[in-house]
C-alpha cells in the first residue's frame, strides 16, 4: 500500500490504520530491533516491547510526519534502530547523566578536524553503497542492519548460501577499494 | 570494513536510507503471533497517550498564554515568546544541511549524546573574526521519561586548527558570542544530557565558508 493512502488511513481511522500498518511494516520492524537486541540480556519480550514503541512513537509523530523527508518505511527503520540502540545503551551505560565536569570535551575525544574527515569518509562510503548491485545492497542491508545470517537471506531472496556470502564478500571487496581509491569501477 | 559499514549504516537519516534501500523489495513477514500481540498492545495503549497528550497540550497553551501576556507591552521579547511556544508545542526544525549563503544553518541532532558532538565548518583559512551564533528554536526535547536526572544544558565551542579558542553555553533564544582565528574554524554543540536538541544558527559574523 502507498504511503499516501496509509497516511490518510492512519488519519481518519487510526484504528484500521494501525492494523495495514503493523501488517505492512512490523515483520521489518521486528527485523531492525532484532538486529540490536538479539542477543542475551535481551529477550523476545523486551524486542516486543520495543517494536511497540516504535509503532506508538510513529503514531504519536503522525501530525509532523513529512514524506519529502522519508517514506514510512525509512522513518520506521530509524526509529527503530534509535530505540532498539536506546535499550542497549540504557542496559549498559550504568547512570544515564554525567554532568559536563566529569564528562571528556570534544578536544579529548578527537579533534574537530577528525570528525570532519570521518564524516566526508562516511558520506563517501554511503555514496560508493548506493553504486553497488541491489542484490548486493539488499545482503549487505540484510546482514548488517536486521543482522541475518547467510542462511535466512538466502531464504528470503532466492539465492544459496554459499552465493549469499560470496556476493556479500565481492561486495565488501569493492567496497574497500572504492573507498582506498583503487577500484574505479 | 565491517565495523565501518555497520556505523554508517547505523547512521543513515530517513531520506538517506530510501535512497539506499527503497528500490529493494524488503518485505518481511511478521510472525503471525507476535503481530496479534502487537497490536493489542497498540490498540491499548494508544487511547492513554492520546488523554496525555491531550492533558500536555492544554497546559502548554495555558502557559503559552501566560507568558504572552506577561511579556505583553515588551515587543523585543516576543521572538522568545514565541520561541518558547514552539520548544514547547514541538515544532521542530529543518535537519542540518551545512550553511546557506547568507551564512545560516539548521542543525537537528536526534540523539545527541552526553558528550556528542555536531560539528558546523564554518571556514577554511579564515582571517580572524569574531562569530556571534544566534540560535533560535533550540528545544531539548525529553527523549524518555525518567532521563531527566539534570538540568539539561548545550554549550558551543569554536575550535581554531584543532584547538578551542572560545565557548559559550546556548539558551534559547540568546546570542552567544564567540571569538578566534586565524585558522581552520569550527564550531561544536555539545550537551550534557541525552536529548534531542535542535536549534538554528540565525546569524554568523565574519567569512563563512561552505
């Protein structure tokens, strides 16, 4: 279903709204909680917990939602991802506060100068992700943000295992030399 | 590589992942159990946040008020009037998206951390000046129940060649003045609390780069 159609849906019967959307987008959903939750201390019910949260939190930001700034399926994957890290960082963070005193200013943490070349870094690599294969983009989405293994994904697109993790190592390969400057292709 | 990939991924916004995955057939079928009860679970407890939220946004009209008429006949404070009206009704302002010609820019940093950075490079090899940030709309917006153990504050630092030549704790709606160069000329937002902050950056004095 269109995002647009389900927005004005969630809109005038959220009640029916709600039950197309989970239907449309809780198996992702589940699969990016998954992802950072799935393994001990966390349970199948805390990524349960979670998912609902996302799904509330959506709901709740419905008024303000723009689709030129993502479709449904982007704003509930980064939800998702924020309140899945929330959860781990709650878990092991200890206090969740410390005051500006005790905490490391910027210049200790790295310089400035830093943080401008890792995120030129980071913009190129998202730049070289958008240049490789879908079917490459979609393993590589697969494996490392909703963490399946060769096996699932291999299920889900169709493929063999072994051709799921060649693929996904070709793809790392040029990757890697995209970004050190020797592969042009 | 991995570690790398896993970052940048983990770092996407909205739109920057539609353009990484949205041509990709990616639907997954939920586990028909775990569905059912998550929709029990939203169904029950969406009606409750509705009555709060409700309950929130009447008090914050009545003290949206309040304020607008102690402030009445002071015309230089209703900027911060409305300022605060919109902190409080949530209004929220563009991503960042480097600085504009005129020499403003957004910034919307959704999870900032403790000590998270969001770095603005305002110059290259810039002669010295002096910069007076404005920020307007700056909300701290209480990411969860219970995280508000301080007072939550955001300080500004402009660092010159790696090194920090002046800071200035932001508050909304109040201009804050900073001074160095020459150098490579950054600016940094850093807060003490774990919260969503956004603000914009009205006015910079001085050469600003890209």
């Amino acid at each position: 279903m269109e995002d647009a159609v389900l927005l004005k849906k969630l809109r005038h019967d959220p009640d029916a709204g709600m039950e197309l959307l989970t239907e449309q987008y809780a198996g992702l959903v589940f699969g990016v909680v998954r992802g950072k939750l799935r393994t001990p201390p966390f349970s199948g019910e805390d990524i349960e917990d979670c998912v609902a949260d996302v799904f509330l939190e959506f709901y709740d930001g419905l008024a303000r939602f723009d689709p030129a700034k993502g479709s449904i399926r982007a704003w509930l994957c980064i939800i998702a991802r924020n309140r899945a890290v929330d959860r781990v960082r709650r878990r092991y963070a200890g206090p969740d506060m410390v005051s500006l005193e005790d905490s490391p200013l910027p210049a200790e943490k790295g310089s400035p100068e830093g943080e401008v070349i890792r995120r030129e870094e980071r913009d190129r690599m998202l730049e070289e992700l958008r240049r490789l294969d879908p079917a490459d983009r979609e393993i590589l989405f697969r494996k490392y943000t909703l963490a399946q293994p060769s096996r699932e994904i291999a299920e889900r697109m169709g493929l063999t295992v072994s051709n799921v993790d060649t693929r996904a190592h070709r793809a790392i390969e040029k990757l890697r030399k995209r970004m050190e400057g020797t592969d042009n292709g | 590589m991995d570690e790398r990939l896993t970052e940048v991924l983990d770092s996407l916004s909205p739109a920057e992942l539609d353009g990484l995955i949205g041509d990709l057939p990616l639907h997954e079928e939920p586990d028909r159990e775990a569905l059912e009860r998550l929709r029990a679970r939203v169904r029950g407890a969406r009606p409750r946040r509705r009555r709060g939220k409700r309950l929130r946004r009447g008090l914050a009209t009545v003290a949206a008020a309040v304020l607008a008429v102690v402030l009445l006949g002071n015309a230089g404070l209703f900027a911060t009037a409305a300022q605060w009206a919109q902190s409080v009704l949530g209004l929220e302002a563009a991503p960042i998206q480097g600085f504009r010609e005129d020499g403003t820019a957004d910034f919307h940093d959704r999870r900032v951390d403790d000590t998270a950075t969001r770095t603005l490079l305002v110059s290259e090899e810039t002669e010295g000046v002096e910069y007076r940030v404005e920020l307007s709309d700056l909300t701290f917006e209480e990411p969860r129940r219970g995280h508000w153990q301080t007072s939550p504050h955001a300080y500004i630092y402009l660092y010159v060649d790696g090194r920090t030549a002046d800071s200035g704790e932001l508050r909304e709606g109040q201009e804050v003045v900073l001074a160095g160069g020459p150098g490579t000329c950054l600016l940094v937002v850093v807060s003490t609390v774990r919260a969503e902050i956004t603000g914009t950056v009205t006015r910079i004095y001085g050469e600003v780069g890209p």
